[in-house]
C-alpha cells in the first residue's frame, strides 16, 4: 500500500507522484492501492497528481485504488468532474 503524505499542493505535486512512481515500480500486485487517510492539507495539485499516477497505473497495467479518500477531496473530485476517474476502495 502507498501512502499520501499530510500535505499535497502545488509546492510538494512533483516530489508526490515521483514517490508513487516509484512505489508503484515495486508493487507485485495487479491492484496498487494508495491510503489517503492522512491527507489533511491539499489543493486540487492532489487530484492532478491522483490522475496521472493512475494513467502511470494504467501504463504499468495495473488498477489503482483509493482508500480514506476525505469528503472534501471528493467533493472537490465531483466539482471538476473527475470523480468516476478515482476508484475508491
């Protein structure tokens, strides 16, 4: 399981997804799953980052899910749109 840090916005997005990346080059499993639950301070950075690690996800042929996604992250998911593009577990 990979984990978000406490804080995701514009300042720590690169440093993230380079961190899931690489997370995700381990992972054996078909399913790779990323536990939200200490996400506490975050922009919309942290859905451009949940987007393209799940096409990186893709790419590898893998299925990303999303555990302890917080309801203001997934509100702000479903404002923009994308909210059927994160799979929640």
């Amino acid at each position: 399981m990979l984990v978000l840090p406490e804080e995701l916005t514009l300042n720590q997005a690169t440093a993230c997804l380079r961190m899931l990346v690489q997370g995700l080059r381990a992972q054996k499993a078909r399913e790779v799953v990323v536990d939200a639950a200490a996400l506490q301070n975050f922009d919309s950075s942290a859905l451009a980052v949940l987007l393209e690690f799940r096409r990186e996800c893709l790419a590898s042929g893998k299925q990303l899910s999303i555990t302890h996604l917080s309801p203001r992250l997934a509100d702000l998911a479903v404002l923009y749109g994308i909210d059927g593009l994160l799979t929640t577990a």
